[in-house]
C-alpha cells in the first residue's frame, strides 16, 4: 500500500508541474477518511510554501455538480490565500492541467456556527455574502476520479474569485445564477441548487469539516459550492458570475 505523504507528495507535484495522474486511491486502498488525511498532508505542502489557510470550500452540493462528475457526495476542500485571485483579475491557464470555472456563492465568517445549528442563527454567523467563481482543476487524467480520489486532491481546487462582500440579504435559497464566458450565457441557475439553499451547505461543512477536527474561524472565506455545472477555462476567455441581488464576480485567463 502507497502511504499518505508519497499520494500527497504525487498530487502536489501534479499541481506544480501541471501535469496529469492516474487515479491513486483504489490501487492504495484509500477510503474517505483517509483521503482527508491526504489532503491534510497535501495542502501542508502549500504551507510549508507560506501560504496561509483562508477557508473551506463545499464540493457536489448540486445534482448539476454530481452528475458532470459521477461522484454524488458532498465534499469539502481547503482554501489558501495563494489560490485568490482579485475580482477582475487574471487566471493563467498555463499553469493548470485541464481547468474549469464555475459560479459559486461566497460567505465570509463572523464566528464559528456551532455544529447542528439552525439556519435560522444562520445570519449571526456570517458577516457577508459575495457572488463567486472557482476555477477547479482536477490532478488526474481525463478529469475523472472516485469519491476518495476527488478529496484527496484537494476536491480540484486551483483558484477562486470572490465579488463584492455585502450584508446578508433576507433570502437567498433562490437567486438565478448565471455562468457567462465572453459576454454569452453558458450556465443558468439557482442558489436553490445549492442543498435547497446555500445556508444549509455552511451546516454541511461544519458538520463534515468537524468530523476531521477542522473548525471554521472568523474571517474565513467558505464558498458554498456551484450551482451549475462547470465548464472549460480556456486562454482569452472573459469570465463572469452573475447571482440575483448580489452582483457579479469575474476573471480573464490568459495563456
Ligand atoms: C470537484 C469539486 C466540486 C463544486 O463546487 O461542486 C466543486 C470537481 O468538480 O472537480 O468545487
Ligand atoms: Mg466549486
């Protein structure tokens, strides 16, 4: 059996060489637990790099996420301040194997919500709601992986944009949300995708995160996850996320 740190290690220098694997957790015999414990080590590397852990990422809270991917769990991934790109700022797809982008719902944390707490509290622990992208990547062939697979790396994350921060408005369980790349509509939905509402997909990862004795802090950033499927970032593209009554968050990749 392959221990943790070599997948780790293997998954670190896919990323940093952007390079695609094969899928490792079957051959290891790597379950979900033990793939968290991968992407511990893996993004320990980032660390070890400088850089700084920001937030927590959902993965799979929509069908439409499920199914473009074949896995129909709810997963959860670090984030790191390196992975931020400015609002309006420049992705460079050189750097990455086979990157998608894909719109998402940002939060950002007042305080720790209690495990089980009722989204009814929901307001008190987030200090701000943005709209979002994330640009995913996964490290293994073809985009293809198993549940273990798919967290152990970090569940694709590459990098994230996050639009203007602004109060929690009522309700936000039904935003149209809109994916647009060079000014066309290319991906339409809701915020009602996202675990019949993007509240309950911060209990989630309270929940799954704490199972791993991972707490969420203040000032953390936790995006939510897409709430429509993903869709290739290629070199030139103009991309934008629009959700209802909260605006827009956008990126340029270049080569
Ligand atoms: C896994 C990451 C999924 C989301 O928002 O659903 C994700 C993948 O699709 O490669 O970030
Ligand atoms: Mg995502």
């Amino acid at each position: 059996m392959t221990d943790l740190a070599t997948i780790a290690e293997r998954l670190d220098n896919a990323a940093r060489t952007a390079t695609a694997i094969p899928q490792l957790a079957a051959d290891a015999g790597i379950d979900v637990d033990t793939a968290y414990a991968v992407q511990e080590a893996l993004v320990a590397h980032r660390l070890a790099r400088g850089e700084t852990l920001v937030g927590l990422k959902m993965g799979l809270t929509s069908r439409a996420k499920m199914a473009q991917v074949g896995v129909d769990e709810v997963i959860w991934g670090r984030l790191t301040d390196a992975m931020r790109v400015d609002d309006g700022g420049t992705v460079s797809v050189g750097g990455l194997i086979h990157p998608r982008v894909e719109p998402e719902v940002a939060f950002l944390l007042d305080r720790l919500p209690e495990p089980g707490e009722p989204l009814a509290d929901f307001a008190s622990a987030v200090r701000a709601v943005a709209p979002a992208l994330e640009v995913i990547d996964s490290r293994y062939r073809d985009f293809t992986f198993s549940l273990p697979d798919v967290i152990a790396d970090n569940t694709s994350a590459a990098a994230y944009v996050i639009g203007p921060w602004q109060p929690v408005p009522a309700g936000i369980d039904n935003l149209g949300v809109l994916l647009e790349v060079d000014g066309r509509v290319v991906q339409t939905g809701s915020t009602a995708a996202i675990l019949g509402d993007p509240r309950r997909a911060l209990t989630e990862g309270v929940r799954l995160a704490g199972r791993h004795g991972v707490q969420l802090r203040t000032g953390w950033v936790f995006l939510a996850g897409a709430a429509t499927a993903a869709v290739p970032l290629k070199p030139g593209a103009h991309v934008r996320a629009v959700v209802e009554s909260l605006g827009t968050a956008s990126l340029k990749a270049i080569p």
